[in-house]
C-alpha cells in the first residue's frame, strides 16, 4: 500500500551524511535549592557540564530558576535553557525556555495556552507517579492540546511510588492520533539522580534557538543509555542501529510489537495497518533508547 513514512529524524545525520549540525545530550528537568533540590544552582550546573552534558534546563518548582537569564552563573560550556515546573494546583508540567512565570492554576489548559504564548513548550512530567500511577490521568492529556509531549522516562520516579515509566499513555495518545514526543529527564533532586535519563538532540549550531527547534520538530531521541548511531528510512522500510543494543523491538498502535531483533539492529517493513511506528532499543541492565514515532501517512 502506498504511503508517506513522517521521519522526524529526516533533517539529522541519519537521513543524510551530509548534514550539517552535531547530536547533544541534555536533561530539561532538574532540581535546586532555589526549590526542593539539595544543591545550589552552579553546583548543579558544573555536575552536569563534567559529564559531558550539551545543555540543561533548571526547573524548580513555581519559580523561574533562570531569573534573570542564569545571568549570575556560569554555563560551563553547556547551553542552559531557562525552565519551571508548573507543579501548584494540578499534574505537574515542564514549561520549557519559560521567559515569563506562568500562573498554576487549576485549570491547566489555560496553563499550556499561557506558556505557548509566552513562545515556550510545555512537557507532561511523571505521568504515572503515586500509588495509583496516576499523577497525570490519560483523561486529561486527551483533553488537553498545545502541549509537545510526554516524560516517557522520568528518573527520580524509579525511587518513589508509581512507575518512572509512561510507555502505556504515549502508545494510546498516539494511538488516538495524538502527535506527542516522548522525553527522558532525571528531574534531579540529589547527586544520585544525576544522569539516569536523557535526550539526544540534532541541533545546527550552540545555542538555545537551535536546540528548542530540535525538540519542537522531533529532532531528538531519549535514553537511559543506549546510544543510537543510525535510523535510514527508504521506501516503506526503517532500519534502526544502536552499538550498545543487544535487542531493539519496533511497535505500532496500541504499543503492538511486531517486529524483534537480537542485537545492535533492526530492519523493518512497515505493516500496512500501522498508524505510527516506533521503537525501543534495550540495552545492558536498565538502559533503553526510544525513536520519536514515525507517523504513517496512506497515500
Ligand atoms: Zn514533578
Ligand atoms: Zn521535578
């Protein structure tokens, strides 16, 4: 059946040698004392910058960590992206290169609006946190537009009740023809949340611009360690390649697996059913990469 494969990843070095731009690892989700973290902000900044991190997102609780423009920080090489997490009143959402601090109110679609205008993003945190794994219920991210995704990971989580995990709501969101990318973030409290969770981005250059025009186009993957080196999409076949995976597994909706393979890479044929596709690369002990879905056109 003739169709039209989305790759968000078309403008990436995976789609073409030639591309332009580099791939940078970066957390948007992380705590200070400037709310309920345990260490100030440059502390935070130089842990990340010393392993390796591109760039970083502070985002305390109700408050612009930022405040004014990380101005009295050091950056450390990295490109800090001003942040807060929206938490009074309501699930818990990121609003990503937050310029002003938005009002959480309860009524959270006015939220997302507010954070829109104000030219920023807004990421649903820890959906399946608390006993009943149900910090964010699916009911509301169905009702609500506007917003770019979904923690699908999220880091401090796998110490608390609840799951870290958010794989079930993405596949049914998708499922339901939802475009909504999936992101990895430590939401560091302490030390030891450090670098659980990450997203690897294709951006063209060093600074903030290039980096949310990545994450709003899809450029990107998340990870708990997996590091993917290829995704080539010709015709109606995608071939996925991560050195480090000893299986990657390709699914469609509803979280349907339909294709498994043991080692660094897969190649699939796209079922002619499949409204979306994406896929999982699992690695060592708890290590995972997760492809931004691949929405499937019929033409
Ligand atoms: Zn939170
Ligand atoms: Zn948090």
């Amino acid at each position: 059946m003739p169709m039209n494969i989305l790759n968000p990843y078309a403008q990436t070095s995976f789609a073409n040698n030639n591309c332009r731009g580099q791939w940078l690892r970066g957390n948007l989700h992380t705590h200070t004392t400037f709310s309920d973290g345990t260490r100030p902000r440059q502390e935070v900044i130089d842990d990340y910058a010393r392993r390796g991190y591109g760039f970083l997102m502070l985002s305390d609780h109700d408050i612009l960590t930022a405040e004014p423009d990380y101005a009295a920080l050091d950056p450390r090489g990295m490109v800090l992206i001003p942040g807060n997490e929206i938490s009074a009143n309501g699930p818990h959402l990121l609003h990503v290169n937050a310029r002003t601090r938005v009002d959480p109110r309860p009524l959270r679609q006015a939220v997302i609006n507010d954070a829109v205008a104000d030219r920023g993003f807004v990421i649903v945190n820890h959906p399946n946190w608390q006993e009943k794994f149900d910090h964010c219920p699916l009911a509301r991210m169905s009702e609500w537009i506007g917003y770019l995704g979904l923690e699908i990971y999220n880091g401090v989580i796998s110490r608390l009740h609840g799951s870290a995990y958010a794989l079930d709501k993405w596949d049914m969101l998708l499922s339901a023809g939802r475009r909504l990318w999936g992101f990895a973030n430590d939401d560091s409290h302490a030390p030891f949340d450090v670098e659980i969770g990450w997203n690897v981005a294709f951006v063209t250059d060093h600074s903030p611009d290039a980096i949310l025009d990545a994450l709003v186009a899809g450029r990107f993957y998340a990870s708990t360690g997996v590091t993917i080196s290829d995704i080539r999409v010709q015709d109606d076949t995608i071939t996925v390649r991560a050195e480090n995976a000893q299986r990657i597994v390709a699914l469609q909706q509803v979280g349907k697996r339909f294709a498994t393979a043991d080692g660094p890479e897969l190649r699939v044929t796209i079922p002619p059913d499949a409204a979306y596709v994406r896929f999982e690369c699992w690695g060592q002990g708890e290590q995972f990469a997760w492809t931004q879905p691949f929405l499937i056109e019929k033409t």
